[in-house]
C-alpha cells in the first residue's frame, strides 16, 4: 500500500493499530497513544494529525532528513510514516503541558 492510502486510512482506528504494529516499533506505538489521549485522539487520528503537522510545520532540514531517511528505506512509506510519528513526538515534548495533539493541525470544517 502506497503512503497516500496509509494516511487516507488512519481515520479507522483498526487500521490505524494495525499499520503502527507493522512498523514493530512498540515504544513508538506507545508514545503516540499517550501522546493522543490528553487530547481526546486514538492513534490513528494522532497519526494522521502527526503527518499534517509534518507537511504543514516542518522546516527545510526536516524535509532533508525525511529525503535522507526515504534514500535508505526498504518500504519508504513505512519509513516516512514512522518518521513523522517521532518528528511530531519530538516537537510535542519540546511543548510541555501543551502537546500538539489536533491543537496545531488545521482540521478543515
């Protein structure tokens, strides 16, 4: 599956864990499901949220290394989705007691 219909999908919450056990990467499974909750967002929808961020916040060096990262892969949409889980963990950590969570993506009305 292509990463435009990885991201399409991680609305559904089945999906969504199934697609982050396939990273197997349980330490980044947990981290996003707690960096979820205070804001109400199962891990799919932080995932999702996570990947907006990336797209709408991330600078040019981000956008470097993600290149960097892709260059390397084996499944570059494995590997882009898992790099813009830590991207957006990271940058919520650096906001203690705020987080990101949906709070810095433009959900559209």
């Amino acid at each position: 599956m292509v990463l435009g219909q990885v991201l399409e999908r991680l609305g559904d919450e089945a999906f969504a864990a199934e697609t982050l056990v396939a990273l197997e990467d349980l330490n980044l499974l947990v981290q996003v499901e707690a960096a979820g909750r205070p804001f109400g967002e199962g891990i799919g929808e932080y995932a999702a949220g996570a990947s907006r961020r990336f797209a709408q916040l991330a600078l040019d060096e981000d956008w470097l290394a993600l290149m960097t990262t892709l260059e390397r892969a084996d499944d570059a949409g494995t590997a882009c989705l898992k790099h813009m889980l830590e991207w957006s963990l990271r940058h919520d950590a650096d906001s203690p007691g705020k987080g990101c969570g949906g709070q810095c993506t433009c959900k559209e009305s």
